[in-house]
C-alpha cells in the first residue's frame, strides 16, 4: 500500500563527526520535548540528522527551537526545509523484490516529484 501526509518541516543539523559525541541526538531531542514538539521520523548518519515535524506545531517555536538547537550541540550547520509531503510503500515481501524501488521512484519522476530522502526501514 501506499500513504502520505503533507505539511511537513524537516531541521537538517550537521556536525563533523557528531556520531563520536555521546549524547548528541539525545540532547536535540531534549530541545524538541522542551517546546512540546513530538517528531515523526528521525534519520541520521555520521555527521547528519535530519528531524521531521510537522510544521504546524513547528512554525511558532522555529527561532527558539533553532536557539536551543545550537546552544545543546553548537552544530555546523543548520538549515530548514518547510511544505515536505512523507510518503510509505509497503507490502510483503516488498523488500526481496528486484526492482520495487526503481518502478516506485519512476513513478514519483513521471509525477514531478523530487525524492529528498529514502529509508528503507529494518522490516
């Protein structure tokens, strides 16, 4: 199946090496729960996490998340996405089969639809 959500906001924070700094994606969630903000979906990698809210109950609390934001982590670089849609294919077996994710982002190009970000998840 398949399913989607507009009104999206995505907090892109970057910092070398941040995956050796106990505590960092801790410390940025700590910022988000102190302004009553609950995330949908949290990627990250080595020197980037990526925080997905929605941006309605972002929008009022930017300039003091973002404050917060550097004064917990002091990262590199923060920058801001607003009126992202997330979007999920699912289905059995969807995993093990070839080609599921070329025919899926074909279809978001034949649509227009730029691809910001992939998660393939554990299942």
């Amino acid at each position: 199946g398949i399913a989607g959500k507009k009104g999206f906001a995505a907090i892109n924070i970057e910092k070398d090496m941040m995956n050796s700094e106990v505590g960092f994606g801790r410390k940025v969630l700590n910022v988000f729960e102190d302004n009553g903000i609950s995330f949908e979906h949290m990627p990250s990698g080595i020197d980037t996490m990526t925080i997905f809210v929605h941006q309605s109950e972002f929008e009022e609390k930017e300039q003091k998340v973002l404050a917060g934001i550097h004064r917990a982590v002091a990262p590199d670089f923060i920058d801001l996405e607003a009126n992202l849609a997330l979007i999920a294919v699912v289905g059995r077996g969807m995993r093990a089969t070839r080609g599921t994710a070329g025919r899926i982002f074909s279809a978001l190009a034949h649509a227009n639809i730029n691809v910001k970000m992939i998660d393939q998840g554990s299942s």
